[in-house]
C-alpha cells in the first residue's frame, strides 16, 4: 500500500489523460461492485452517458453481474437512491448520473445546489465513494457535447473516476 501512495505522489505529472484524468495505472475491476443510479430527466443525454460508464468499467475489467443500474426521475433524487445503494452492501462504490440543463426560472440552481450538497453529504459521512456524474449545463448543446460530442464522453471519467476510489477506500479497509 505504501509503495503505491508513493508510486502516486512522485508521478505527478501524467503524459495519458482524459482532461486532468490521468489514464496511467487504472487498477483492475474484476473484483468490483459497481452500482448506478441515473436520471429519466434528459435521458437524451444521462442514456449515453451510462453506456459509456458501463462500458468503461467493462474495459477495465468489471463483469456485467456486478454492475447494478437503477434509474429514478431527477437528479434531486439520485440522493436518496445512492444513499440506499451505499446502505444495500451489495456494492463497494457508487455513481450518480444526471443532467441539468439551466431554465428560464431559477429552479436550476435549487436542483443542481441540492443534488451536489446531497451528494458531497453521502460521501463526506458514508463508508464508499458516490460519484458526482452530474452534468450543470446552461444549453442541451453543451450537455451534447459532454455525453459522446466534441468534448468527449464524461461518463468514461465517471467510470475510472469511480474504479480509482474503489481502491483508495480498500487501501484504507485492510
Ligand atoms: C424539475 C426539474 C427541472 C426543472 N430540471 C431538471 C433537470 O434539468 N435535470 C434533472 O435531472 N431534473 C430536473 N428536474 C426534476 C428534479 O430533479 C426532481 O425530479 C423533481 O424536482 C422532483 O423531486
């Protein structure tokens, strides 16, 4: 454990990576339970951002049976559902998908607000890591491109984001 902390702290400058998502030394998933919450609210844009998690977790080694999916309608409720996965056991990390696309009220900003607060609660008191797999968008087309356009896919963040730490909380539970 000690050598990889290490390995992490004297490699900090990454020449493979998504955005500032540094590609190097991915660990393997093979052995981990993976659980998705993700949004009816703008499936147009949480659909592709789910297969590209999905597939990336597969690429990095996670079986199709330890991947649970559930959907809920916004992303104000992916709080509640996270939390239920984090209680269930059956998984040892979490990631929350959703968009929200800013309207013409100020609702935007209580969902996004909301959501983000409910989130960083359930990691800062839970035992596994919740990934934030939000997007805060002001227009469809920046969400478009985020979910498989121009700027990529941030579902594959998503995934490797949530691979990662995985095993950081495992390093801390043996
Ligand atoms: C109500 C609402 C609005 C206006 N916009 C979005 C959005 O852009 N993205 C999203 O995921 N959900 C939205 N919602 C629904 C809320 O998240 C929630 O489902 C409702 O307020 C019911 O609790």
């Amino acid at each position: 454990m000690e050598a990889k902390f290490h390995f992490y702290f004297f490699h900090s400058k990454m020449s493979s990576t998504i955005n500032n998502l540094s590609l190097q030394d991915i660990p393997s998933a093979s052995d981990m339970r993976v659980g998705i919450v993700v949004c009816e609210w703008n499936s147009h844009i949480t659909t592709p951002l789910l297969d590209a998690t999905v597939s990336t977790l597969k690429k990095h080694g996670a079986k199709p049976e330890h991947i649970m999916v559930r959907t809920v309608p916004g992303s104000f409720e992916l709080i509640f559902a996270a939390n239920k996965m984090v209680k269930s056991g059956l998984v040892d990390g979490v990631i929350a998908i959703g968009c929200i696309i800013r309207g013409d009220t100020p609702h935007f900003d209580f969902i996004a607000q909301g959501c983000t607060n409910g989130i960083a609660q359930l990691n800062a008191t839970g035992n596994m890591p919740v990934i934030f797999g939000v997007l805060t968008t002001n227009s469809v087309e920046q969400a478009q491109e985020r979910a498989g356009g121009s700027l990529g896919n941030k579902g594959e963040e998503y995934a490797i984001t949530a691979i990662k730490m995985i095993d950081y909380a495992r390093n801390y539970d043996r």
